[in-house]
C-alpha cells in the first residue's frame, strides 16, 4: 500500500515526530511504500540543522536524516512554513540575505502542491501532530 | 473524491489555523473537493467583529469568508463547540455554515476520502 505521512510536530513538543519516524520504518519494514514524508507547520523544525537536542534526548533531525539516506525516501518541507521558522537553503537564505542556511542535507523545500501530490498519489494518508 | 480539513486549533493561539487555510486553498487548485468542518477552539474564527491587526496577523474570519470565492463553500462546524463558545448565529460572522452533532460529524468524516487535521 502506498503511504502518504504529515508530520506537524517538532519533536520537541511531543513524541508525535519521533512516532512518526517509526511508524514510516514499520511501513517499510511490512512491505509498503512511502510516497513523501511532508512536513508542515512546527514540523519543519525537524529539518533544522542548527538544532541541538540536549544530552539524553533523541537527535530527531539526525534520526530522519539517517532514515532518508537508509531508506531513499523523500523527507520535503513546506516552502512558506519553513521560511517562517527559519529553515533555509542556501537559495532562500541568499534571496532573503540571511546570514546562513539552516536545513538538513537530507531534506528539501517544496511548496504545498507536494502535499496535495503526494495524498492524490497514496493509498492512506497519516498525519502526526503535537 | 472529497477531501475534509478538519481545524480544532484556536485561531489566535498559533499559525496552524492560517497554514491549514493555506493547506485547503492549494487542495482546492489541484481541483479536489474541500469541505470544512470546525471544532473546538477553531469554531472561535466564526465570531463576529473579531480583527487580527492588534496582534500582527490576518483575520481568521476573513480567511474563511474569503473560501466560497476559492470555490470552498462546505463549511461545517462542531453544535457542541459552537454552544460552549457562546456562538449562535446572533454572534457569528456572516457565512453559511452547517451546524453537525457529534454522529453528524463522524458520518462527515466517513464519507471523505482524505482527512486531515491541523
């Protein structure tokens, strides 16, 4: 079954992130497919490379990270919510002349038609929100 | 195909309200069918006379009387939430909106082929 996963928690606010991120390596693991993970409201802030979570806590930007790469699944954020909270590629920081881009490698911005994409294209769409 | 957004989140409280308004708004470019159903604090972007600019940010009430113009104009809300905020018709914004109990609203959510949630 093909599987389209929203995330709008942080990571910091609850554990809805770090459910999220499971759930997506259960999907994988029971045979099915993962069309993107989006990531919209506070949840772009799990692509934040400059965060650092405290000692005892689970690194979730490193976590989905290593997921993307094991996986080869699409982690996108919303263009509009990213810029809002600080998330920057290089392109954005440079239209925008802030001092530096702030997102992980692993993820990219998109704007909120990937959104509507991806659940046109998935079977279940599953959202996690704080 | 029918796509349902359901907004529980205050208005006032954060941005979730105005980015699923956005959320919605591209769904419907891409030519789905949006419906609305408000519950909880979201029922709060109804009232009347309300006005974003003191605290820097849009209206949440013009946001949704803007939908019909956007071809959005299944708006629901929640009775229950709509009776403990004080909301009767009296108190609400001008814009048609269909007022569901609970099993109303759990048949609203069945018959959409997409949820999703703020």
């Amino acid at each position: 079954m093909h599987y389209t996963i929203i995330v709008h928690d942080p990571g910091h606010y609850s554990d809805a992130s770090l459910t999220a991120l499971e759930f997506c390596r259960a999907l994988l693991r029971a045979g099915h497919d993962i069309v993107r993970v989006f990531f919209y409201h506070d949840g772009v802030s799990n692509a934040l490379a400059s965060r650092v979570a405290p000692q005892g806590e689970v690194d979730l930007t490193k976590q989905w990270h290593s997921f993307a790469e094991a996986s080869g699944v699409e982690l996108a954020i919303c263009v509009a919510a990213a810029l809002r909270r600080g998330v920057l590629n290089a392109e954005e920081a440079a239209r925008y002349e802030r001092p530096a881009a702030t997102i992980d490698a692993a993820f990219t911005i998109v704007g909120l038609g990937q959104l509507v994409d991806a659940a046109l294209s998935a079977d279940r769409t599953v959202t996690f929100a704080s | 195909m029918s796509w349902l957004y359901v907004l529980r989140s205050g208005p006032y409280a954060s941005n979730r309200f105005a980015e699923a308004i956005d959320a919605m708004l591209v769904a419907g470019v891409f030519e789905q069918q949006v419906r609305v159903l408000l519950i909880e604090d979201a029922v709060q972007a109804l009232r009347q006379g309300q006005d974003g600019e003191a605290l820097g940010s849009k209206t949440p009430g013009k946001m949704l009387t803007a939908l019909p113009d956007y071809d959005i104009r299944d708006i629901f809300a929640c009775r229950h939430s709509l009776e403990r905020a004080g909301l009767d018709q009296n108190a609400r914004i001008d814009l048609p909106v269909t007022v569901l109990d609970h099993a109303e609203q759990a048949a609203l959510v069945a018959a959409s082929t997409q949820v999703f949630s703020d």
